[in-house]
C-alpha cells in the first residue's frame, strides 16, 4: 500500500496527534470505525483488479442512485387516480430540475437491468456460484426479482395511459398463478378494478416493500461476498492487488461511466435539438409522460418496457393455445427458467455442469435477445420495410379481399404463384401491423403533447383531475367523437384535398369542413356545388327550396348583384362569429347590408326566419345566429324542432336523447375551431409561473 | 504493489492490523493517483443524483405567496351597526402547485363598524382584520360573553378594535388589513398573510 496510508495509520502512535486527530481518536476509541474501515478498504484482490469484478459495484451505485433520486421523487409524488398523473406532470414540466431526476431515475432503472444481466453472466462464466457462495448466488437471483418487481411497479406510478395499458396486462398475467392468482391479483390491485388503490399499493410496494426487503438482502449479499472473499478468475497470474485503491478505481471509473451514459441518454434528444436548430424544452427531456390513464380509452401502442418486451413476444408463442398457452407462457416456463437457475450452484458442482450452465446462461440471454428483436420486428419492420415490393399483393388483396378462390382465379390457378402470393400476403400482413401500431404510437405522442399543453393552461388543472380536462378537450376529442357519432353520414375533409371527393361522394350529408366560415357559406351559395355531395347532393334536399333557390334565383343578376351575394356570405359568416374569425374593413362593411338581405322577405326572409323579419318556423331552418355554438348545439340536440328543419328534417337523429351531457358541445366547439390554444411557448409559460 | 502474493489467497483477508508493505516511491505516487482518482470519479458519479436531487428538493424556495389584492368581501351593508365584528369568508381564485381552484374559501376577515350613535348610525369607518392568530397561526374566534376576539390556541385576547390585552402571548396586536367601501357597496380587503411570532407585521413573501 501506500506510504501515505502507512503514515495516516501510525499518526495516532508515532507522534502527538493534532486536533482533528484527537477527535478521530475519540471516535476510534468508542467506535472502532478505524478497524472498520481498514477491514472494508484492505480486501486483498487476488490476481489483481480486473474490469471483470466491476458489475457487482455498479448494481450498488445504481441502486443508491435510485434510492436518492426516488426519494425526492417522493417528496412530490402524489399516489392517487386524480393526482399521480397531475404530480408527475409538475415534477416534469413546472419544477426545477424535476425533468432531470425522473429522467435519471427512469434510465437509470433501465442501466440495472442491464447491469444485472451482466453481473450474472460474470458470475455464471467465473463459476462464482459454487461451493462455498451458493447462498450469495440464490440471494444474488432473489435481488434480480426484486429489481424487476420494482421496475413494473414503477411503471404504472405515472398513472399515463402508457403505463396503466402495460401494468393492466402484468396483473392479468399474475391472475393466472393457480389457485392464489386471483386473490393475489386482488391484493395487488387493491380491489377488482383499477384505482386509488392500486396506486397507493404498487407505490407502497416500488418504494417501501421492495426497496426495503432489497437493501437487507443486499446486506447480506454484500457480507456474505466480503465473508467468502471475491471469486478470482482463475487461472491467477498476476500478483494481487488491493480493493483501495485499486479495483474501487475501477469500479468509480465504471460508475462514472454508467452514470454518463445514463445522462447523455437524458440530453441526446437536447444535443440533436440544439444542431437542429430547435430550441430545447427541457420538460420533454428524460422520460416521457403520455395522456392521462383513461380505462375508457383502449390504447393500441401499450408495450412494456423494453427489458420486458421479451416476456411479451414469449407469450404470442402459445397464442392460440387459449388461457392454457398463457400459463405456460407467462407462469410455467419463466418460472422453470428460474427454477433452472437456482439450481445452477448444485449443477455446477460437476465440470460437465458447470459448462451446461455457461451454455444455459448464454442460450438464455439470446434467446432474450432474440425474443427482443423479435418484438421490435414486428412492432417497427414498416419502417424499413420495401413498400413498393408488396404494391403488387396489396392490390391483389384489395381486389378479392384476401379470399382464397379469388387469389387462386386472379393467379390463374398457377400453385407455385398462389404459394408465392400467400408468403406475400403474410409480408402484407406483417406491414400493415407495424404500420398501426406505428399510428398509434403517433397518435400517443399528439395526445400526450396535448395533455400537457391543457394541464399548462394559467387556469392550471381542475380539482377533478386532468382525465377530465382531457375528456372534454374540443382539439383532441372532437376528431373521435366526430368519427363515432357524425362521420356515417358526414364528411368532414378539405375540399381543396385530393381524396375529398372520394370521401364526400360516400357520405350522405354535407361535408362539415370550415362549417361558418366564408368558404364554406360561398360554396353552399355557388349553383355548381349545391346539389354536390359537399352540400345537398346526397340528402332528401337535393331538388329542395334551397337548391332550386340557388340554382334559379341566385343566379339571376338582375336582383342578386356579386355584391349582394358576398354580403350575404359575411353576414352569415358574422352570425357564425368563429373564434378565429377576423373581417377586413371592406368584408365589415358588407356585414349589415347582408344581414338586410337577408331578412329581407322577398330574398332569404321569404322561407328563412331571420332576427325579428317575421317570417314564422316551419318552411326553412331559423337562420338567427346560425353557426354560432348556440345555434349548432340547438341544431344536434333536436333537428326535428320547428327552428330548425322541422318535418323536413332528413334522417339526422335527435342526438339530444342519446348522448352524454357535454359531448355535443365537444363537436361543436371542435366544428368550429374553439379550443385552447397556448398563447406562448412551453418555455414561456415555464418562465411566467416563477416570478 | 509489491505484496507477497499467494496463488490461493482468495480465502486470505488481511487482519485489520496487517499492513500492507511500502511499495518503492514509483509505486507510491502511482497508488496516490490512484486514489485521488478514485475518489473523484467515484465522487462525481455519486454527487450527480445528489445534485439532481436537491435541485429539485429546494425547488419550493424559487415559489412566492401571490401578490397581495383587494378582494371584495361583503356588502357593506352586512356588518352589523352596533361594532360587533362578524366574520366573512375570502374567496379567491387558488393555485395548489397544478391544481387551479375556481372561487374557494382561502380565510377569513372580521369586519366591524365603528360605532356611531343617532342618525348616522351603521355609516362608521369600517375595519378589517385578518382572522389568524399573529402569535403562531390559530384562528381567532369572537368570545360573545366577554365581547372580545379570543385565540383558542393559547388564550391570546384582543379587543374588538384589534389592540391586545396583555397578558397574552401574542406579540402583537392584531394584523388590521387594508380595506375600502366601493361605490357599489362591497367592502373590498386587501388580503395579506403575515409571519407569525415576531413582533413586527412583516408580510409573507
């Protein structure tokens, strides 16, 4: 060793020892701390300090890592259905350095898994599991399950539809266990279903029941290591070395190393952002919070964690083989796998044995791997799949909507095509999911960018939570709504787009893109598009009042001047007054005369009731405030009402019976344009809420 | 290092008094960088989750109490003639770190008139105090018998002008907070925490 440690350790005899001297000899005297610390650094290393030797080191700092950084977590977690997503997003967006801590925290919890798989393939290729380390190397397996226990209890605390998707699917797994997994289910999940409790129970289980059982079985792990000495790998050659300095400096450099990594995953997204040119928001660094949980909204892009994912794809193995092939998948042979394990110290008493573990181990491990690059294959293969190769089958299939009979007749009856054609088919297949999973990892993204630009409105987010906030978001739920209650008869597609047409000929009402704006009110006004599918076209109005108006009178220079006609058009536009809606001077000036045009009773006033014209409900919609949300939520809740089309109404249904209070405001504040929009960037909102 | 080594040393732990022979000074200086460089790389990756940690641990310290405003109370004409104070709720727009609240109770004032006999009764100054304690926070009550503020906490009396009446623990009188008639009749109070416990009326940040 040293000869500076051999001058520290003869201070105290040789000569008079100075204040500070005196202080530790105080403590010596009534600890012992310096034969402690002296037994804890001076390890003899035998063969010297290697790289090899530094997993078991790393796993410590990167669980001390955890435990600090969880414990400041803590100290803003909130455990519950209307505040866990709430908390989290504060951690992430509003507290300084929150995106920092949960960031290392969620990679760091990553780097263990890592880290654990190549401790125990040090362990397993030096033989360090056998006699006299048996204990240590079953306690070694223990302290894996706990820190993947806790890696999937982790998981679902954000409480985001992520996580929730995910961590449902483990604990349907864990219902499969015989005779207990029900019960055991039940316990986890604090009831039969989702909810406070299951949160209050897997945070009482991530950072208290397993934290806690991990550190005392990691005591024992670490004295027992210390006890049995560390296992060399053999054959020695070289001289030995010292714990102090020598492998602690590996060890520290290896740490060091984890912990860059860890943090240059944390802000390679800002490095690329910065040589782009964007500028950084550091809430989106570190790890990502998806839309609030939604039980109600089934989330196609949920997958566990990466180091999960194998366990995953391992199931789709026995799919079909019903609840059966999942307990094989999920319970039976994981758990022989383990048992295999467990047994290896027994197995490797022998040579043979010893090597039959390597070769286990090492199978394991890729078949893991392989199981991994399996699922991400399937997930992302569209990505850098050729598209334009399977152009030919996808036409094909298409054509006779994969019927076999077809194929065959379309290929001629040829064998060897049709054989070719269904590999092709498969391909096709495969393409297709990946690309809707890709959707719906995109769509996720949307949602959750969504999510946090509400939960950041000054408003903040109500006591109720922020699923409801996100619920009745007019910009994120409105397109879905639209699509379940409006679009079997609605189109709702730009017109300038190319597949406009194709989806306006389908539908049998009119397209309600830009409903009240200028646009929209001139097309209804132009005798060529009328009777189009974007209007009339497709409903019992087609050869109506309106059209014929349109068609005939409209037109009629003599007492429609153009002029006459845009005034119309931004009288209408006005009525509808659209959130986003600005008149130039001129178009303003149009506003009044057009509303006189309108009420007039020998032009729109003769059908349409306008204002105080007169002219009484029951030949044309009320046409007062048309647009307006008023109007419109009239509209939906009771199109059969005198105001609006009255007998004449054509198979809209009184959505008023049937939906949910608030979803037709949704709609309507979706039609048209009224939702909230940000004011300023992320970072300025940031900079605001800290004065 | 230039320590004897054995071939199966792996069992060998060297007792807490075996000293490890000096190396010659190469290996010496080579073993300080070492362990100068173990500590600072073992140093640096420990201290970056502590760093992390108390960077967002002491975020609260960066929060500031909302500026102080006037808040509309009550009618002017609901606090009683005779110069008994009465309590009225604060309502107020509330940020709880991400939960907004929409008008919620955030205190509470007493409001009194001072009395003024004859015609011109009930039109007196009006008076607003802050309903917490300034000897450690409680919530004042009004002791109809003896007819003056009392804090159930520690006994602290006050009378209704606001004035302390010692003995009492409290160590100052009662925090009076600005307040104003408007046109429209409302009684507008400009709602202040202050700290506690200390002599003078110092307001929260």
């Amino acid at each position: 060793m040293s000869t500076i440690h051999q001058q520290k350790n003869s201070d105290s005899v040789q000569c008079k020892p100075g204040l500070l001297g005196q202080l530790a000899n105080f403590f010596d005297d009534r600890t012992g701390y310096r034969a402690l610390v002296h037994e804890t650094l001076y390890e003899r290393v035998p063969g010297g300090a290697r790289w090899r030797y530094v997993w078991g080191s790393t796993l410590v700092f990167a669980f001390m890592t955890q435990l600090i950084t969880g414990l400041v977590l803590w100290s803003s977690y909130s455990a519950g259905a209307q505040s866990a997503w709430e908390s989290v997003y504060f951690i992430q967006h509003e507290m300084a350095g929150g995106w920092l801590l949960r960031g290392i925290h969620h990679v760091m919890a990553q780097a263990m898994v890592v880290l654990l798989a190549l401790h125990l393939m040090q362990v397993v290729i030096d033989g360090a599991y056998r006699a006299p380390r048996e204990v240590n190397f079953w306690l070694g397996l223990v302290l894996m399950m706990l820190v993947l226990g806790m890696a999937l209890t982790g998981y679902l605390l954000p409480w985001d539809q992520k996580g929730y998707w995910s961590t449902r699917v483990a604990t349907n797994l864990a219902g499969l266990v015989p005779v207990l997994g029900p019960s055991i289910q039940q316990v986890v999940v604090g009831g039969s279903d989702y909810g406070h409790h299951t949160l209050t129970r897997f945070f009482a289980l991530h950072a208290g029941f397993l934290p806690a059982t991990l550190v005392l079985m990691l005591v024992v792990h670490l004295s027992l290591f210390r006890k049995h000495g560390l296992c060399a790998r053999q054959p020695i050659v070289r001289a030995d070395g010292m714990f102090w300095p020598d492998q602690v400096l590996k060890d520290a450099v290896a740490c060091l190393a984890v912990m860059a990594v860890v943090l240059g995953v944390i802000l390679m997204p800002a490095l690329v952002a910065m040589l782009e040119g964007r500028p950084i928001v550091l809430g989106e660094l570190g790890a990502e919070l998806a839309a609030p949980a939604d039980p109600s909204l089934p989330y196609a892009a949920a997958r566990p964690e990466w180091y999960f994912l194998f366990l995953f794809q391992f199931l789709k193995v026995f799919e079909g083989w019903g609840a059966s092939g999942e307990f094989l998948g999920a319970i039976v042979v994981p758990g022989l796998v383990m048992g295999a394990m467990f047994l290896m110290p027994i197995i490797g008493r022998w040579n043979l044995g010893h090597r039959f573990n390597i070769v286990f181990t090492l199978s394991l491990m890729a078949g893991i791997g392989l199981l991994t690059a399996l699922a991400l294959n399937e997930d992302y293969c569209s990505l850098w799949m050729d598209k334009a190769s399977l152009a030919e089958a996808d036409a094909l299939y298409r054509q006779t909507e994969g019927d076999s009979k077809k194929v065959a007749e379309a290929l001629g009856g040829d064998q060897a095509k049709i054989a070719a054609m269904q590999k092709k088919f498969a391909t096709l297949a495969a393409f297709r999911h990946s690309q809707s999973f890709l959707a719906a990892v995109a769509e996720a993204e949307v949602a959750g960018v969504r999510a946090i630009e509400l939960a950041s409105r000054p408003e903040r987010i109500p006591p109720s939570g922020a699923l409801e906030l996100f619920r009745s978001d007019a910009k994120s739920q409105g397109p879905r709504l639209f699509a379940q209650k409006c679009a079997s008869c609605h189109s709702h597609v730009d017109p300038a787009l190319p597949q406009a047409t194709e989806q306006m000929a389908k539908s049998s009402a009119a397209n309600l893109f830009g409903f009240g704006s200028a646009a929209w009110v001139r097309g209804l006004l132009d005798p060529l598009q009328v009777d189009g599918p974007g209007y009339f076209g497709n409903t019992a109005h087609k050869d109506g009042d309106m059209v014929n108006f349109v068609k005939n009178d409209l037109a009629d220079r003599d007492t429609w001047k153009l002029n006459d006609i845009e005034a119309v058009i931004a009288a209408m536009n006005a009525e509808a007054g659209l959130p986003d809606q600005s008149f130039t001077e001129g178009t303003a000036a149009l506003i009044e005369p057009g509303r006189s045009l309108i009420a007039d009773t020998q032009r729109c006033g003769s059908c349409h009731t306008f204002r105080d014209n007169g002219t009484e409900f029951g030949s044309a919609p009320d046409i007062t405030g048309w647009g307006s949300r008023e109007w419109l939520i009239g509209l939906i809740t009771d199109p059969t009402h005198e105001r609006f089309y009255g007998d004449t109404n054509d198979r809209m249904p009184r959505f008023g019976q049937t939906e949910k209070e608030g979803q037709i405001e949704i709609i309507v504040d979706w039609l048209r344009g009224e939702w909230y929009r940000p004011r300023a960037t992320k970072q300025a909102v940031a900079v605001q809420s800290s004065p | 290092m230039s320590e004897p080594t054995g071939k199966n040393s792996s069992q060998a732990k060297p007792s807490p008094g075996d000293r490890v022979s000096a190396g010659d000074a190469v290996g010496g200086r080579r073993a300080f960088g070492a362990e100068v460089l173990a500590l600072v790389c073992g140093g640096l990756a420990t201290l970056t989750p502590v760093a992390a940690g108390l960077w967002m641990f002491l975020d609260p310290l960066r929060k500031r109490s909302a500026a102080a405003e006037f808040l509309p109370v009550a009618q002017a004409s609901s606090i009683p003639a005779d110069g008994v104070p009465r309590q009225f709720p604060v309502v107020a727009d509330r940020l709880d770190a991400w939960t907004g609240f929409a008008s919620e109770p955030i205190g509470a004032v007493y409001l009194c008139r001072q009395k003024v006999s004859g015609p011109e009764q009930g039109s007196g100054e009006v008076q607003a105090f802050s309903a917490t304690c300034p000897h450690a926070g409680c919530f004042v009550e009004i002791d109809p018998v003896e007819k003056c503020f009392r804090c159930p906490c520690h006994n602290s009396k006050f009378t209704f002008d606001g004035s302390m009446v010692a003995p009492s623990p409290s160590p100052r009188a009662m925090d009076a907070l600005e307040c104003r008639i408007e046109k429209n009749g409302d009684v507008v109070v400009k709602w202040e925490n202050f700290y506690t416990g200390i002599a003078g009326k110092v307001p929260r940040l």
